[in-house]
C-alpha cells in the first residue's frame, strides 16, 4: 500500500500548472512561456480547424506539448 500511496502523492506534485507554460502579461495577454506567441493566436488556428500538427506548421518554435 506504501507503493500506492507515494505514487499518487507523486503524480499530484507533477501536476501541470499554467504557470509553467504560459505567461500572464496583463488579463487579455497570455503568452506561450518563452515565446511572443500569444494563446489567442494558437487558439486562432484551433478554432480554423488546424490539428496540432499544422499548428506546429505554423508556429515552428512551438513544439507539439506547448500546441
């Protein structure tokens, strides 16, 4: 049961938090950390019906886990 139990308190401390992905400017500006890409500008692709892949086509200093 040991095992089981530092394992979940394991995986909840690798939880992803926004902050470690996106930076929040001001409210209406969040970008993709370490970026001057802006999340509307991903989400903009997204909402055209782009899949991760041609987002990445994109935005090529993007790697697949920030789309």
């Amino acid at each position: 049961m040991l095992g089981v139990r530092t394992a979940i308190k394991s995986y909840r401390n690798r939880r992803m938090q926004l902050e470690d992905y996106f930076e929040f400017l001001d409210p209406d500006d969040i970008r993709v950390k370490g970026h001057r890409i802006g999340i509307d500008d991903v989400n903009g692709y997204y909402l055209q019906g782009y899949s991760p892949e041609q987002i990445l086509e994109e935005l090529p200093s993007l790697n697949l886990e920030k789309i």
